[in-house]
C-alpha cells in the first residue's frame, strides 16, 4: 500500500518520539535497579510486622512465594520496587539447620558472582526479638556465616524497653555488625501505656548507606517511612532531567513531540508532563497505570489540571501577567482546539482566551516553567503519601483521580508565580 505524505511523516515523528523514550527508559532502569533485601530470623520475632511497616505488605498479600531454593523464599509484588527473601530452616533439628545454613551461603555466593547487579542480595536484616532476651548459638554461628559473603545489619525487634544488657550481649558476640532498635509497630502495656513506633528511620538510613548506589532509588520509592528522602529523590532526578547537557534529558523529548502533525501538537507536547508525571510516580513509589502515556482516560484530569490555570473564557478573570506582556495569540488555532477538546466542558470553544504560558507550558520547552510544575507534583504526590495508602487500597485509576484534583489545587494557587518566571525567561 502506498502511504501518504501525511503517514509517512507520522511515523517518523512516533519513531523519534519512540527513540526519545527508549533511552530515557534505559537510563531510567539502569538507576532503579530493585534492592534484594533478605529477611532472617526466628519464627515470630516480627519480620512481617517489620516489612508491613517498611514497605506497606507482607507475605500474606504476595501469595506462597517462589522458592529460590528450599531455605530461601522470594516474595515480591509487581507495584513495590524491591526483592524480599525469607529464609527458611531455623525452626528445624540441628542437622537440618546445618543444611539450610549452606543452602542460603551457597545462593548468596552464587548471586554474589553474577555480573548483574540486580542478582546480588544486596542486603539482609537479621531479626532479634529484644523482648524475648534469647539469642541462641546456632543463630550466632549462621550470622557470622551469612555476614561473611554479605552486609548483614541486626535489626532488634520488638524493643520497648531499654535493656542495655542484651544489646551489650549482642555486640560482644557480633562485633562491626550494626545493630537497630526498632518498634515497628505501636505496642500497648497493661492496656494503657502506648509506645509508639519508632527505629525505623535509623534502620532505613542504614541501609541506604549500605546497599549499592544503583539499588538506592528504588529503596526509596519502595520505603513508606521516610516521604521526605521520597522528596529529595524525585528532585535530583528531575534535575538530572532537566539538565540540558545530560544526553537525555526531557529537553530531548519535547523537541520530538514537537513534530507531532497539526491538530495533535498539544498532545505532543503533553507527552513531556506525561513522562515526569510518571518518572516522579515511580521514584516516589506510587503505582503507576502501564497506559498512563498513551493518553488514557486516566492521564486528560492530569493534563487539565496543569493547563487549565492557563486558560480563561472570555469575560472571566483576567488571564494573567504573560498575556499582558505577550498578548494571548502564541497557541495555534489547532492546538487551542485540541486544549478545548481536553477542557472538554469547562470552557467553550468559541470564547476561549488563551495566555500564551499555555504555549510556554505545552511548547517550547522552558526549564524554569517545567522545573516548577514537577515541584508541583512533587509535593501533590507528596501529600497522596503522607495519608498512609497501602497498595491494596486504590487502583492506579483511583491514584490519578486523587493527584490530578491535588495537583489541580496546586497549580492554581501557583498560577502567578509561574506566569511570572514564564514573563522572565
Ligand atoms: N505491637 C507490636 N507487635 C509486634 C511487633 N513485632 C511483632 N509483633 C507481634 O509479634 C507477633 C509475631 O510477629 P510476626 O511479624 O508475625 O513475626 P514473624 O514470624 O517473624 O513474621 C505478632 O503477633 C505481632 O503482632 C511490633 O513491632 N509491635
Ligand atoms: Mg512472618
């Protein structure tokens, strides 16, 4: 079949376009590489309670797991970026124990090996429960064992109280191995006296420290407790990204859906948003939708609530600093009829005013505009964190209702501010 004009350059446009996200996906990957965290320790000590606190679900929710060998089980669910390994054999007879313990160094040495990154067990929280006082000398030697081929931090669960003797105990049989106290989950005395959750901070930080650059991410996005590292992360990341001397940077990506034909330009230029939505999701560990970019039902409230401020109907408010200073005519007539077909209802096609920092918002590419629209984000999602969601609580539609109405909160309230460092630049 003979193509036309009109498809032939529709296709190179979505293969540049394809190219773009191709090689922002690669850098992106190779940077979120999934921690393999492997929990160990005696039945009952806390472990699910620990990895429920962490990372918001446990064992029960993934299922019976995948045996790795008999003495390792992984659990893992595809929304969480990071690996968990139970290991298995403690609760067993001596001879069997011993088995386990060379079963478990054996996998360890063996993923040790590997020139891929993302099979190593990068790191293992070996759990001691500070309340029962017990630490039994098959324990020690498989700690020691365990720590010879990879970090291994204690984690003592379970601590209410201060019992320096334990702890002392502890550090002299296991010297160099850091030790956490942690309470992970509230507990009540007597019916009265609550003792709040606490350590998990210091355990996260620890671990941060120890386990590879490459994996540390995605332990953030994974992680529940810290939303501020949450923070920190997505805007080094945007930065990165908005670095126009990176190799990709979403600079790059705008110049591609630049070329997008007339008539579908704003989507184009839409897509930008549409990637760093998805980018800040992802670094802050909220599940994202796979058809997210392909400018689902789910993505339009996403793209409303950032252009929408920038779009008034005529005899409504006034349109904001750019407009006085650039008149309000720099959108094409067929990307103001696509931003009307986004608007949907809200404003009618024939009396739409448009400021030009819908042209500057969806256009040409303008770091300082970009830079504070992804803070934005940032801090919308930010909030969605703050009100403790597990994963089982929304769909990844339900999420994206949630953050386009915060969002669309937010970027009103900063409507001039961004108006003005559009005027600026
Ligand atoms: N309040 C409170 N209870 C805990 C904590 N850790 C463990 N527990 C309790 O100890 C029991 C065993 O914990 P679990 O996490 O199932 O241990 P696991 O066998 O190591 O996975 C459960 O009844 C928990 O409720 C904690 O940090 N706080
Ligand atoms: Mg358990």
């Amino acid at each position: 079949m003979v193509k036309t004009g009109d498809e032939i350059q529709w296709a190179e446009v979505l293969a540049r376009l394809q190219d773009e996200l191709a090689e922002l996906n690669e850098d992106f990957n190779r940077n979120f590489i999934k921690p393999n965290i492997v929990l160990s320790g005696k039945t009952g000590v806390g472990k699910s309670t620990l990895i429920n606190a962490v990372f918001g679900f446990n064992e029960a929710e993934t299922g019976v797991g995948k045996p790795v060998s008999q003495a390792l089980i992984e659990y893992r669910i595809p929304e969480a970026p990071v690996h968990l390994f139970d290991t298995k054999g403690m609760e067993l007879d001596l001879e069997q124990r011993e088995i386990s313990r060379k079963q478990i160094v054996s996998e360890i040495r063996k993923r040790a090996s590997s020139t891929d990154a993302a099979d190593h067990l990068h790191i293992m929280w070996y759990c001691i429960s500070n309340e029962s006082r017990r630490l039994e000398s098959t324990e020690i030697e498989w700690i020691r064992s365990f720590s010879e081929y990879m970090p291994v931090v204690i984690v003592l669960t379970q601590t209410f109280d201060q019992n320096e003797a334990f702890l002392k105990f502890i550090k002299e049989e296991l010297p160099h191995l850091p030790i956490c106290r942690v309470l992970a989950k509230e507990k009540v005395l007597l019916g009265e006296v609550k003792i709040p959750q606490h350590g998990l901070t210091d355990l996260i930080d620890r671990t941060l420290d120890i386990i590879p650059e490459a994996t540390r991410r995605a332990f953030t996005a994974a992680q529940k407790i810290e939303v501020e590292r949450k923070i920190d992360s997505a805007k080094k990341l945007i930065q990165e990204r908005l670095d126009s001397n990176s190799p990709v940077s979403y600079k790059n990506l705008a110049h591609a859906a630049e070329a997008f034909p007339i008539g579908m330009d704003m989507m184009g230029r839409s897509a930008v948003y549409l990637y760093m939505a998805k980018d800040i999701m992802t670094v802050m560990g909220i599940p994202v939708n796979r058809n997210f970019l392909k400018f689902t039902k789910e993505a339009r409230p996403l793209l409303q609530s950032i252009l929408l401020p920038f779009v008034a109907s005529e005899g409504g408010r006034a349109i904001g600093k750019a407009a006085l200073k650039y008149g309000t005519k720099q959108l094409s007539k067929e990307g103001a009829s696509t931003l009307a077909k986004l608007a949907g209802k809200t404003v009618g096609k024939a009396n739409l005013l448009l400021s030009p920092i819908v042209g500057l918002v969806a256009g040409s590419f303008n770091r300082k505009v970009t830079e504070a629209i992804a803070n934005s984000f940032i801090n919308t999602c930010a909030d969605f964190l703050r009100q403790e969601i597990s994963y089982k609580d929304y769909s990844t539609t339900e999420i994206m209702e949630k953050l386009s109405i915060g969002m669309k909160v937010r970027m009103n309230e900063n409507k001039e501010k961004i108006e003005e460092l559009a005027v600026k630049s």
